[in-house]
C-alpha cells in the first residue's frame, strides 16, 4: 500500500457514508476512528464483522485485529478462509488471536479442518504447527504425518498419543 499522509486519509473518510467509512478506516489501520465508530454505535461489528475482520487480517493491522475480535468479531464467519491469510503469510500473531478468540480447527464446513493440512504442505514454521496441534487440530495418522512431512517428527511426537 502506497504511504498516504494521515491528513488526507481523515479528509477521504469524512466523505464516506459511515459503513464505507468504517470499512476504509480498517483498510488504512486508522484505529482511532474505528474505535470511535463501534463505541458511539455507528456502526454494528456483528453487521459488518467478516468484511471488516478480513480487511483487518489482509492488511496486517494485528492491532486492529486484536480489536475487532475483543468487540466480538467472529473468527469463524466465511469458514476458513479467514486464517488462510495469517497461514500464508507466517503470521503467527494473528494465528494465535483468532486461535485466542474462538476460531474452531475441527468445525465442520468449508475449509476449517484443513488448517494443519494447509500449514503441513505448504513448509510453515513450526510454531504454526505446534499451535495448531496445541489448540487441538485432529489428527488421525500421527505415524502417516511423520513420513510425509520428516520436518515436523519432533512436534508430533509431543503431541502423539
């Protein structure tokens, strides 16, 4: 993202309808004014909770994150698509808040079980392993695990029954 002064980000957000302005507002990291918007109840965070935690998550506001899921953000909407961003990317920060705040590794539906099967083929760090298995991600071949991905040998056997 192009630097903008925060002058000219606060002038563009005054034009904006209060939904779009709180969308923006997560898109810049401009916290204060999402603060401002969620605590005079402009604006509902259930009603705009998966655009606006996905916008947070994209654009590595992990204050902003952080915020959104104290509110009540819910981790799981839309899936697991929401983690897919801190996986890709190592973020192990916001793995762990949204882990924190409720994100369910075993739900059924789209995407939610195959966090570790994502993390594994894709060479994460350990740390996002480990954290997964913490949490309680399922696993029903340690042994099949250990073949396929040597690498992480020393973190499923923590972890193997």
């Amino acid at each position: 993202m192009i630097p903008i002064s925060d002058d000219v980000i606060h002038k563009a957000l005054s034009k904006l309808d209060i939904h779009d302005k709180f969308l923006a507002a997560i898109e810049y990291g401009v916290i204060d004014e999402v603060k401002k918007l969620i605590e005079e109840d402009k604006v509902d965070i259930h009603e705009s909770n998966e655009r606006a935690l996905e916008l947070a998550i994209y654009y590595d506001h992990n204050d902003m994150v952080k915020y959104l899921l104290e509110k009540g953000a819910d981790p799981n909407i839309g899936g697991g698509r929401l983690m897919r961003h801190p996986i890709d990317r190592n973020n192990l920060e916001q793995i762990t808040m949204l882990l924190d705040y409720g994100f369910k590794l075993n739900a059924d539906g789209w995407d939610h079980s195959e966090m570790l099967s994502i993390a594994l083929r894709d060479g994460k760090d350990e740390e996002i392993i480990d954290l997964f298995l913490k949490h309680g991600a399922k696993v029903s071949n340690f042994d099949k695990l250990k073949k396929s991905y040597p690498k992480y040998t020393e973190i499923f056997n923590k972890y193997q029954p």
